[in-house]
C-alpha cells in the first residue's frame, strides 16, 4: 500500500521540458521583466513623451497664470518622470533576478552611474526567473529606439564640444582678418603717395 502523503520524488529543481513560456512586455507596465534594449527603448521613449508634455504644460502654464506657475508645473512634471525611472529599473532589475528594491540604488551619487551601467550591460536571466517568463524577442521598432538614445548621447557631447570651439575660431578668425586688413587712412595716404610720383 502507498502513502498519499509521502514526498514526490520527481526533480522539481529544472524547468519542464515544455517551459518556453514568453511574454510581450507592454511599455506601460509596472510589473514584469525587460530586457537591456526594451530598458533603453522604453525609457527613452516615455521620457520624450513626458518632457513634450513638460514642454507643453509649462509653455500654457506661463502664457495663462504666469512664470512661477510654471516653474511649479515643472517640478509637478518631474514627479512621473522619477516614478518612470524607478518603474524601468525595477523591471530590468526583475529579469535579472533582482529585487526591484535595489532601484534605490540610483539614489546614492556615484554609485547611481555603475548601477546605471549594470542596468545597461548585464544579460537577464535566461529562461524563467522567480519574477516570471522571459520576454519575447525585441521587434524592430525596439531595437531602432533603443539605438537612438545612445546617439542622441553621443551627438550631444559631441556638438557640446564642437560648437563652442567652432565659435572660439570664428571670433579668433575675425579678429585677425580685422587685424590684418588695411584701414581707410592708410589707403588714401599710399594713393596720396603714388600720384605723387
């Protein structure tokens, strides 16, 4: 006779043969897993969305009440702006098996930059981890906005440089052509001269 209540002796430690369960992650989520470049897609793209909003909202708020309403309605807009950047984070934390508490760990000053690179460099977990299925594979569209974020950052160091050095030379070349260029006075005084002879 078998005990119903004797422990199972099957390995429950490995997944199923069948467990390649995946998910579509939608942008807008609070829970589930993202993977490095869905976390440079997503948050790029909602904080575009959320400075044209700024954009907007500020613009409307100093034409209608004026510029101290705005400066508040700026600092109102800042609010989802954090929000969004602890959601993102606790969402790439959660494919890497991590607790979204470590978002937190964007607070610290210095600590927030090798955090941010982990966030960007580190795979997530393969398979399915204690915070659910793995994404589904990025589409196109993930893929090219997560590209533009670091161009965008690598076009705005670069014109950061070049532009105020491009306005150093301009400034410097006009000075010297104005140094070099002949006056008015000393013109007529060498025509003056030559009809003399």
């Amino acid at each position: 006779m078998t005990n119903p209540y004797s422990a199972t002796t099957v390995d429950l430690s490995e997944p199923l043969a069948g467990d390649d369960e995946t998910y579509e992650p939608k942008i807008f989520a609070v829970n589930g897993r993202i993977g490095r470049l869905r976390y440079l897609a997503y948050s790029f793209g909602v904080m575009i969305l959320l400075m044209l909003a700024l954009g907007v909202l500020v613009g409307l708020a100093a034409l209608v009440l004026g510029k101290g309403a705005a400066v508040a309605m700026g600092f109102l807009i800042y609010i989802p702006m954090i929000a969004v950047t602890f959601i993102m984070a606790k969402r790439r934390l959660n494919d890497l098996d991590q607790s979204g508490w470590l978002s937190l760990l964007s607070l610290v000053p210095l600590v927030n930059a090798i955090f941010g690179l982990y966030l960007i460099f580190a795979p997530g977990t393969k398979g399915s981890n204690s915070y659910g299925p793995p994404p589904v594979q990025n589409s196109t569209s993930v893929i090219m906005l997560s590209l533009i974020f670091p161009l965008v950052f690598v076009f705005g160091v670069l014109a950061a440089i070049a532009i105020p050095a491009y306005q150093q030379y301009t400034v410097r070349a006009k000075a010297k052509a104005a140094l070099q260029a002949p006056t008015p006075a000393a013109e007529t005084s060498e025509q003056g001269g030559k009809s003399d002879d």
